[in-house]
C-alpha cells in the first residue's frame, strides 16, 4: 500500500499547504487571519473549549473563513445549553441502533443505483449515477421529503456549499425558496403526520420543545449536513482505492476488511478538510499561541488525522488490522457529527457492493476521468469515471 498520493487530495487551498507546525497564522479565503491548529491532541483540545465559541464566530466582526458557513439560527452555530436541546431532539433517528435498522434500506437503494451502472455496459460516472443521488435519497426518506422533489433540493444545497460560482445573493435566495418549501412542506405534514423526522420534528414544536423559527431551520440543517458530505465521501474514498490498486483488491479478496477501509478512507480523504471557525472569548493558550480574545481558529482535520505521533506510518491505509486511535473527520466534543453512523453505513454499503459487483473496476483511459469540484465548502469530485 503507498501513501496518500496528490492525485488522492486534489486542489487544496493555500492556507492548508503541508507544514510540520503545530499552530500557525493564516489568511483565509474571506481574506481574514486566523489560526489553523494541525496536530491532534491539540485539535482535540480546541473542540472541547468552551472558550472557543462557535456563536462568536457568527459575530459581524469575527474572522470569516468563507461564506458558505451555517446561519446564526442553525444547531451548527450554537453553544451550550441551547446547542444541547436541539441536539437531544434529533440524536435518536441518527443512533447507531437505527443505523442498523436502515442497513437493509441503504443496501436496496445502493444495489439499484449499482444495477443501474451494470446496465450502462462498461463504463459510468459513479459521481452522478451513485455518489450523488443515494445520500440524498436516504436523507429525504428520514426527513419525509417527497422523491420527485429530491433533485431540487440537491441542486439548492450544492449552491448553498459553493464558495466562489455563486454570490451570496444567490445563496439568499436559495437559502429563502428553501425554508419557503420546508414551511409549506411541514404544514402539510401537520395536516397528515407520517413516519419520518419532519413529522417527529413537528410534534417536538407543538410540545414546545422547538421555536417556530428553529422547526424549519433544524430541518434544512439535517439535509444540508447529511448530503454534500456524504456525496463527497463516497467519491472520495472511491477514488482513493482506485489510485491504490493494492488496496482494491485487497478488499476484493477480503472483504471483511471494509469496516477497516471505510475507517481508514475518512481519515486520509475526509470531504471536511476543516472544521467551523471558532473565536475565542477570552485568552487562551493552543501549544506555544495564545490566541486572544476576539481571534479565529480553525482546526485542520486532514492534518490532524495524519498526526505521526498519534498514527504510525500514517500516509499509509492501514486495513489489515485497523487503527487504535479515532480519525477527527466527524469532529470532537459537543459538535461531533450527529450524522456518523449514517455516514459509515451509507460509505461502508457502497464499498462492500462495489468490490463484490466489480472487482475489476477502475479508473477509465479518458483524458479526465476525474474532475474535482471548485470552489465548495467540502472537497468532492463533480466527475469520476470508471471502467470494469
């Protein structure tokens, strides 16, 4: 197994060039300075603090990494107790026990989407045809979203995420015919509940466990979470394997090393290179910084799960036996991804069917069979095409 190749990374901006300093300044793509932390244990640390506030960070004055960042009322840019609440309200549906439970569901639509692509002949784009439309098919099937509305929502979030090709009018707009379509589709579902989290989401509200305002907007943060990463993380750790082609078949001849895989897929590739900005409300010592009152920092997950001291060899996939220490690819501390379970179900699925249905598959002799998305919140390929 050779270590993690550019090929595997793609376009990275400049503020993560590779360095060995733990904590360094840099200027972001808003053009504000902030810190960017690199090494695990410190990493860790920052994402504990509860000094390190993710409501600051939505200040008018605070540093800005970009401006595809969640709004002021989202689960995602909240502290504390408030934080605390919505994330109880929705922590059930996201279980690792209900995960299991969805298997046979996640399984059955990936099959579909795999018998799909068979049908092409000998080559597809896995972007459009698997990597794209199976996360946003199981994220409308907890919410209650309707099937034919699906592909409108998917073209609403990727402009929410884009970071360059669109203004932020345009993400206001889109941001707005989202919650105009969330509130009409949730007063619908008032009318007739059914089976599914809008539907939970809603009696949680007439309880008073939720605001009118934080209904809608709780329900766009779970679609928007749940999809572009997921879509990007299947295209990522499927492109891994295929510049890795020991790797490939080394899952193809032992397939009960997925879960190891899959593990080992997130943390070298993971679609969220780095976290939220958080700004510090009071001085507070990272390694040899003393970030201040009022400044930005941001922590640098693809760095900190290649941190030497704390992964052995850790360029390298490591799926024979696995790792003993956990990747930071869905955060730490209260604002851990509520989504990983679905997220190692849904990658887990997909690579476990892949192996087994194309066991010779590889990149496609084209000219560019991979093609890397520009400018987004999440790093993802627009384009993987493949052979078998």
């Amino acid at each position: 197994m050779r270590p993690t190749t550019a090929e595997q990374l793609g376009p990275l901006p400049d503020f993560l060039r590779p360095g060995t300093e733990d904590v360094i300044r840099i200027v972001t793509p808003a053009g504000d300075q902030m810190w960017l932390v690199r090494s695990y244990p410190l990493a860790r640390a920052v994402l504990t603090d509860k000094r390190f506030s993710r409501v600051a960070a939505l200040g008018p004055t605070a540093p800005k990494l970009n401006d595809a960042q969640p709004a002021a009322d989202s689960m995602m840019s909240m502290d504390g107790a408030r934080h605390a609440r919505l994330r109880r309200l929705v922590s059930g549906p996201f279980s690792t026990g209900r995960m299991a439970r969805m298997s046979s569901f996640v399984a059955e639509l990936a099959d579909q989407h795999l018998d799909a692509i068979a049908g092409l002949g000998h080559g597809a784009d896995l972007i459009d045809n698997l990597a794209r439309p199976l996360p946003l098919s199981v994220l409308c099937s907890m919410l209650g979203i309707p099937k034919q509305d699906s592909l409108r929502f998917g073209g609403w979030v990727e402009v929410l995420f884009d970071i360059e090709a669109s203004s932020p009018r345009d993400k206001a707009r889109y941001r707005l015919e989202l919650i105009e379509y969330i509130e009409e589709l949730l007063d619908r579902k008032r009318r007739t509940p059914q089976e599914d989290l809008l539907s939970d989401l809603i009696a949680a509200h007439d309880r008073g466990d939720l605001s009118a305002s934080e209904l809608p907007t709780l329900g766009l943060t779970l679609l928007m979470a749940g999809y572009e990463t997921t879509a990007g993380q299947i295209g990522l750790a499927t492109l891994s394997l295929l510049t890795d082609r020991g790797v490939y078949q080394e899952l193809v001849e032992h397939p009960d090393r997925v879960g190891n895989a899959v593990e080992e897929l997130f943390r070298l590739n993971p679609a969220t290179p780095v976290t939220f900005p958080r700004v510090a409300t009071e001085p507070v010592q990272v390694g040899d910084v003393t970030v201040q009152p009022g400044e930005g920092v941001v922590v640098a997950l693809l760095y900190g799960n290649r941190d030497p001291h704390v992964f052995a060899e850790p360029e390298t996939m490591n799926i024979a036996t696995g790792r003993t220490a956990s990747h930071l690819t869905f955060g730490h501390g209260p604002h851990r991804c509520l989504g990983a379970p679905l997220a190692r179900l849904q990658v887990g699925i997909v690579l476990e069917r892949l192996v087994r249905r194309f066991p010779t598959l590889r990149l496609a002799d084209v000219p560019e069979p991979v093609v890397w998305k520009d400018g987004m919140g999440t790093r993802g390929l627009s384009r993987l095409l493949v052979a078998w």
